[in-house]
C-alpha cells in the first residue's frame, strides 16, 4: 500500500481489503491502516478456513490524497 501511495496509484475513496492479518498476522499493515493516517479502517472477525480458529478481514478505504495525516507518527519499533 506504501507503494501505491508513493507512486500516487491510489485514488481517494480506494478499497484496500486484507485477509488473514491476524493469523499469520500482518501488524505493521494494521498499524498503518489503523493509525497511520489517511485511511478510515474496520476489521471483521472471521472463522479461518478449514479451521477452528478466529482470523481478521481488514476493509480500509482511502481517505484523501496524502497518505499520511499532519501529525501522524512512526510505527512502535516492536512492529518494524
């Protein structure tokens, strides 16, 4: 997603949807998509496919032309 922004290939209003980010996990994405800035994100609990286990649908769409919001800051560096 950070490389679409760069590149200005994602208009405003864009749908970015992301399965499985809980399960393996994507918590770097997350914090973007949550607290990054920019986008407006809910997140789904799901059951994960052919298991009995809880995995996360994140559905995030983009919220301006910058990907990032005045003020936002890093990511924790336990998510780097």
């Amino acid at each position: 997603v950070e490389e679409l922004e760069k590149r200005n290939l994602l208009r405003p209003d864009a749908v970015v949807i992301a399965d499985n980010v809980l399960k393996p996990g994507a918590p770097l994405f997350l914090w973007r998509m949550v607290a990054g800035g920019g986008w407006t994100t809910r997140i789904f609990s799901v059951p994960e496919f052919a298991m009995p286990a809880e995995d996360w649908v994140s559905v995030s769409v983009r919220q301006g032309p910058t990907s990032r919001r005045t003020g936002a800051s890093a990511p924790p560096s336990d998510l780097l």
